[in-house]
C-alpha cells in the first residue's frame, strides 16, 4: 500500500450501512479498495462494487485494514469530504470569451474565479466539459469504469471555430474526441452556446448535422443563447431578438428532420429562446424523456405544470373571488429576474383570482452583473433588498430557491435570505413552484425565514448547494 498517497476522507457514514457495520468512522482515511488505489469517488463505487470489500484506511496516522461482505442492495453508505481525492478540482485550460468566470466583477468570493472543467464532475454531477485537459490516464478511465453519460460543451465542430470559441489555439478535434466515446459506447450530452459572429450562421447548422452523425452515443444536442455581463472584456455582444427568431426557426426544422429520422428531437432549444421571444414553452414531451434542466431547458415547463396541480386544488377549495385557503399570510410579494417576470405575473395574477390571496410580483434588475443578465438563478441579494426598499410589500416576501444555491444559503454576493428577511422586516420564503407559493401563505413552507431567526434553516442550506463550490 502506498502510504503517501492522498485517499478519500470520510465526512459521514450512513447508519446501517455497509461502511457502518465495518466500523468504519468520521476521520478515516480510505486509501485502498479491493486493493487498487483510489483517487475520487469514482474509483471507490467502482472497486466496491463486488460482494467482499476490503479497504485499507488511514486512522490517526496508523494504516487499518477493514474487509467484509456486502449483502445484496446494502448501500456503502460514506459521505465524503470531497469528491476528488488526488485535487480538490480539474481546471479549466481555455479562455472563451462568453466564460461566466471570466465576466464575474471584482471582491466576490473566491469559488467564482475558478473555471471548472472536470471529467469527473461532468459524470457525477453532470458539469458541461470541454474534453481539452484530458490525459491519457483519464482516457482510460472513463472506457475502463464505463463513465456514461458525460456532457460537452462542443460550441463548434468546425476545428478553427471551436479553437475561437474556447480561445485555445492547441485545443483538440471534439468530433474525433466524441467518435472515440462513442466507440467505447459513452453517452454524450452536448451543448452549443451561441455567441453571434462566433459560432452562428453556417457554423450552428455545421455543428448539428456533424454531431447527429454520432446518435445515438451523442444523444442530444442543447442550443444555448450566450450570456454576457457588463463586465464583459472580450468585445461580444448577446443576441437580438431578431436573431435568436432565425435560429429557433432553424432548429426547429432540424427538430422535425431528427423526429422523423431518430424518434427523437435530438436538438433542444433551452427555455431563454422562448421567453426572450414571448413564445408558449413546449410540452415536457417535447424533451423525449431527457433531464436536462441543469442547463435551463425545461425548468418552465416543470414550473407551469406544477401550477395545473395547484389550480385544481384550488379550484376544489371555495368559489372564486373568495379566500379560498386558511392562511397565515394574507398577501405575498414574489421576487423573479426580469426574463421570468412576464409568466410569474401571469400565474400569479390567477393564483390571487382563485385563492383570493393577493401576490405582486417583483421584478427585479441585475445592478451588479448587469440589466442584460436576466435570470432569477444569477440575482443578488443587495439588489433584492435595495429595489424592494420603499416598496409595498405582501406579508411575506417570496423568494427564488435558486438564487441560495450554495452549501451556506447565500446568493452569489455573500447575502442570506436572513439578511434580507431582517432588512426588509418580514418574512422570507424560497420557493421552486406555485405549489410553495402556496405553502409560504399557508405557513407549511420549511424553507421560511423570519426576521426573528437567529440563522437559517439548515434545511437551506442542505436544499443549496453547486458542486464546485461545496468541494473548494
């Protein structure tokens, strides 16, 4: 056993499970599985996948061997402290022009400069990849432990144009990198951000028809409209609305080629096409059974179905006009970014017809990264609390969950939905869905926050969470 090499410590251990019954505690060190050694995760649940288990373990400086057997659907049950083992994470060695990291202003904290770009996140937690870092070790590994699916940012398959888009000038043919997946049968998710004068026009269609000749190992392909903040350096711009019409009205022909041919749409527009164009977002079946909300296709869809569920609940309580619900909140403020203000509105507007609760809705300005960065994910807390100032609010300030997706349940500038619960001296909600709308007023909402509160739920915290930030 190598007792120099760097294993796996463990942050928790699951009751009852295999690892417990071990005796195994918070603190070990694992180093060895089935006696290969192990440098993330990754490793551990691939090497434990037999039915005996020995691990070699560090304890208080002393080197254990701990082995046994595991019966049948017993869970591992170890948490770790990370992930990855040998470096905390894999970084990124290009410099696209439309990086979000590289658009973040000055004095935030310190995870927000870090480009993440690793293989192993991209399997675990579904981080889009660019392939560019990849040794001939990590090649290997993802054939030898099948890491399956994995997703790409692509951008472009034209050779040149991709170098462009990632600003790499040594960067590697993706299409050879993903005919090398695909011959060892790795699923691919890929994505093209579409930067206008970049990667649009011939190029965008280039790159569909190419990665369609690898389907089904390339089994989708996300269009993604790029998005820039003010602090932008490398002279892009977004794009217009006119432009994004023409590429929507050409993946839609792709779209209709593809069901014909593969069964399946193969090429997903993200749900900012159709808000930005003010067009009805398509059925969940429109998506051919993928998840991929992660990268904002589907989100609204997911968001306006709920509210078909909570309009028949409420259409069951009494007639409307009426309160139709027993609240402990007679009124709501609900907190959006712009691009979503125009469906929160509409929904709320009947929500308040049928439960007889008014809610307002408040849209609110990206002062920080910018007005052109709209999405209610990327809001800051100070923005929230500055805009909301002087307004007239409901009796209980309904917030985005997403904006506190952070192990802390902090927005990206530092700020806690305590905090602005305090300032603004009311209540403070997170909520996904209309459904927990619904429970803020009715006070069954666990993700609520009062002015009162010494600190927030750690169910907060425990709901947060990006997988870059949890690990660094």
């Amino acid at each position: 056993m190598d007792t120099l090499h760097r294993g796996g410590l463990v942050a928790a251990i699951e009751p009852e499970s295999f690892a417990s019954e071990l005796g195994l505690q918070v603190g070990d060190e694992i180093i060895e599985v089935n006696g290969h050694l192990v440098e993330d995760v990754i490793d551990v649940q691939f090497y434990a996948a037999d039915e005996w288990i020995e691990l070699k373990i560090r304890r208080n400086g002393m080197l254990l061997t701990c082995k046994g057997g595991r019966a049948y659907n017993q869970t591992l049950g170890i948490e770790f402290e990370h992930p990855t083992f040998d470096i905390d994470i894999r970084r990124c060695n290009n410099l696209c022009p439309f990086c979000f990291v590289l658009q973040m202003p000055n004095r935030m904290r310190r995870a927000l400069y870090v480009k993440d770009d690793d293989y192993r996140y991209s399997f675990l937690h579904g981080h889009f990849v660019t392939l560019t870092n990849l040794s001939d070790h990590d090649w290997q590994r993802i054939a030898d432990q099948f890491l399956s699916p994995l997703y790409v940012s692509v951008h472009a398959t034209d050779l040149r144009i991709r170098r462009a888009c990632l600003r790499n000038p040594t960067a590697p043919d993706v299409l050879e990198q993903l005919r090398w997946l695909a011959d060892h049968d790795i699923e691919v998710h890929t994505q093209l951000v579409i930067t206008p004068g970049l990667n649009d026009g011939p190029y965008l269609g280039q790159s569909i028809r190419d990665l369609a000749t690898l389907w089904p190992h390339v089994s989708s392909v996300c269009v993604v409209p790029v998005g820039l903040t003010k602090h932008h350096k490398y002279d892009r711009r977004p794009l217009t609305k006119a432009e994004m019409r023409v590429i929507v009205d050409e993946v839609r022909g792709y779209q209709r080629e593809y069901l014909s041919k593969f069964g399946v749409r193969f090429v997903y527009l993200t749900d900012e096409w159709y808000l930005q164009l003010d067009e009805e977002v398509p059925p969940k079946s429109h998506n051919d059974g993928l998840a991929l909300e992660e990268n904002g296709q589907g989100m609204v869809r997911n968001f306006l179905d709920d509210w078909q569920a909570v309009k028949r609940e409420l259409k069951s309580k009494k007639p409307a006009g009426q309160q139709r619900i027993r609240s402990r909140y007679k009124s709501a403020t609900l907190v959006t970014g712009r691009l979503f203000a125009p469906t929160l509105t509409k929904v709320g507007k009947e929500f308040a017809r049928l439960s007889g609760l008014p809610v307002d809705v408040a849209p609110i300005v990206n002062e920080r990264l910018g007005e052109t960065i709209v999405v209610s994910g990327l809001l800051m807390g100070d923005d929230v609390i500055n805009q909301l100032k002087g307004r007239a609010l409901g009796e209980v300030i309904v917030l985005p969950r997403i904006m506190f997706d952070h192990p802390r349940g902090v927005a990206l500038d530092d700020v806690s939905p305590l905090r602005i619960a305090q300032l603004l001296e009311r209540p403070v909600a997170l909520a996904d869905a209309m459904g927990d709308v619904l429970d803020a007023l009715t006070g069954r909402n666990a993700l609520t926050i009062k002015p009162t509160d010494e600190q927030i739920p750690l169910d907060v915290m425990r709901a947060g969470g990006w997988s870059i930030e949890k690990y660094l």
